[in-house]
C-alpha cells in the first residue's frame, strides 16, 4: 500500500508520468498543452509517497480570491487506499493559507465515490450544470457504444 507523503509542484519533467497516467484514467484526456497552461495559470501539484513514489495529482486554476480544481487523478493502484483524500487535505490546507477564501469543482454525476470525498472534506453542493461531461458509454439495449452527455455537480469550500 503506497501512503500520500507530501506534495511538490507539478515540473515539466512530471507530464510524461502525468499524461501516462492521464490517458489511461479518462476516456477524454487532457492535452498537454492543457497542464502547461495550468502551469502559467495556476498550481498544480504531484502527490508522493515517503519513498518518493509519484501517487497521483490535481491541478488548480487561481482567479483572485478563489481556487478551481481543475483535475484530480490517482494512480489505479493507488485509489481506494485514501490517498486523494489525504493529498487534498494538503491542497486545501495550502489554500486556506493563501489568498483563497473560495474552492470550487466540478464532479461528473456518475463519480459518486468523489462526490463522497468530497463531501466528506466540507465541499457543499451548489447545483447542477447541465450537459458538461461527454461521455462514452455502452448501451446494452442497441449493444453499441454511444456518445452522449453528462451532468456536472457543482461544489464549494469555503476557506476559514
């Protein structure tokens, strides 16, 4: 079992692990292009274990006094064992001693084990946002693969 230690800042030499692990997690990735802008545009950061393991990471866009998590993602080996839940303890600890008094998110309506995490942190619903998501999906019905369209929960935390 591989324990969230600590978290440094997302370097350039992080995004092949980074898009590796991207790409195998989502069926719409992000683009590398994506975590560079992140990087000139807000914090990412990469969570490791004590032995220096990369274990996941997230990625924040920072407008004033408010953080949006843009992107959080756990190594397939590594979920369930708690390891988001400590690193964005770390996340929001960070921010709540910046200049941040607001922390927003989107999570997929289907994502129900993040919506509990996040729950869990003090994130409160705030509404739903129509249509966000694509998504791929198997229908068993026409026993074809479609396309469609998935809502987004919209959540926040406030900063003390």
């Amino acid at each position: 079992m591989d324990e969230f230690s600590y978290l440094e800042p997302m370097q350039e030499a992080d995004l092949p692990w980074v898009l590796a692990l991207e790409s195998r997690s989502y069926d719409f990735p992000w683009s590398k292009k994506g975590f560079e802008n992140c990087f000139e545009q807000g914090l990412s950061y990469v969570f490791y274990s004590a032995e220096g393991k990369k274990l996941g990471y997230c990625c924040i866009l920072t407008v004033l006094d408010e953080a949006h998590i843009l992107n959080v993602c756990v190594a397939t080996e590594c979920r369930g064992q708690g390891v988001a839940k400590a690193a964005l303890i770390k996340v929001l600890s960070k921010l709540e001693s910046g200049l941040y008094r607001l922390v927003l998110l989107e999570v997929r309506h289907s994502n129900q084990p993040a919506i509990k995490l996040y729950q869990s942190l003090n994130f409160h619903q705030d509404g739903v946002r129509k249509n966000y998501y694509r998504v791929n999906g198997w229908d068993e019905g026409r026993q074809e693969l479609v396309e469609g369209r998935e809502d987004a929960i919209l959540m926040s935390f406030a900063c003390s």
